[in-house]
C-alpha cells in the first residue's frame, strides 16, 4: 500500500497543510494592513497581551522557545515599539514585557482575522454543529499538549487576568 492514500499520510498532510495556509494568509493579511510584522511578532505581542504573568521566561515558555530566543524577537519589537520591558520590583532579576499602544491595532487586525476566519468556515461549511469534527480536533490538541507541551496554549482561563500597560509598569524602572 502507497503512504500516499494511507490515514496516516492524509492527517499528516492535512495538519501540515491548514497550518501553512493559516500561517500564510495570515502574515498577508497583517502586511496588507501595513504592518511590518511576522507571524511570530504577532504571536509574540498576543501572548504577553493574554498571559496572566507577563514575565519574559513566562512568555517564552508558552510559546515554546527558548529564553535566548525570545530575548531576540523581543529585542526586535523594542526597537520597533511595540514592547517595553522592565525589571519586576520585587525581583530584579525578573524581567517584564507590556505591549505598548502601537501593538493595540495590530492585535486587532489579528482577532478579527480569527473571527472572520472561524465565522466563514461554520457558515461555508455548516461546521456550527459538527461534534465530532469539535471532539476529533479538541483530541488532536489534547494530545499535542500531552506529548510535547508542558504549557497551556489555549485562550486564558477565566481566573487569568490579561497583562494591561498599567499593571506593575512603572516608567522608572524601564530598561
């Protein structure tokens, strides 16, 4: 039997393919708002907007890099201003991330892509009642989340608050 008409190839190439589109539509659809931003910066100001620790290892964590890594990105959004990190007042050693206002219309842009996006698949493909594509995906996220996360990737818990630009910043202590 050919890997190509296996379920095994099928999904792999499925999964594959929905995220590279995904991804891709949305880069254009951002740089056609005109910003100047990748994926991963996007990504990037959208978790220290929805994590409930806005701590850079934190952040860092959740999105699965490396403290190195993100050091980098965030470096990069510095110096474009859409970030501001400062030291924790309670430990220096811990440093803090807040979007600034420049990353609002960003996020923006970013959820209402979400939004139009989930909103034409359930009315193109009558997907608002489908349970078992719901209960198929929902195992498939559940086991990536068992065998390669040790952090929570989905939207905020309720008793989470999302990181404001005036939580804990003060402008004295700004790197």
């Amino acid at each position: 039997m050919s890997t190509a008409s296996t379920p095994r190839h099928t999904l792999n190439e499925l999964l594959v393919g929905l995220f590279q589109y995904i991804l891709y539509i949305e880069e254009r659809n951002i740089r056609n708002k005109g910003f100047d931003l990748s994926m991963n910066d996007v990504h990037i100001l959208e978790n220290i907007a929805k994590a409930s620790d806005n701590s850079m290892s934190h952040i860092a964590a959740r999105m699965m890099v490396t403290q190195g890594t993100m050091s980098t990105n965030i470096s990069r959004l510095i110096k474009k201003g859409y970030i501001v990190k400062y030291r924790d007042d309670a430990d220096k050693r811990v440093q803090r991330l807040i979007n600034t206002n420049k990353a609002k219309p960003v996020l923006e842009v970013h959820d209402e892509f979400h939004k139009n996006m989930i909103d034409k698949v359930i009315k193109d493909m009558g997907l608002e009642e489908n349970e078992i594509l719901n209960e198929s995906l929902e195992r498939i996220l559940a086991y990536f989340r068992e065998q390669y996360s040790d952090v929570e990737l989905t939207r905020p818990k309720q008793e989470e608050k999302a990181v404001t630009e005036t939580d804990g910043y003060k402008k004295d202590n700004v790197e």
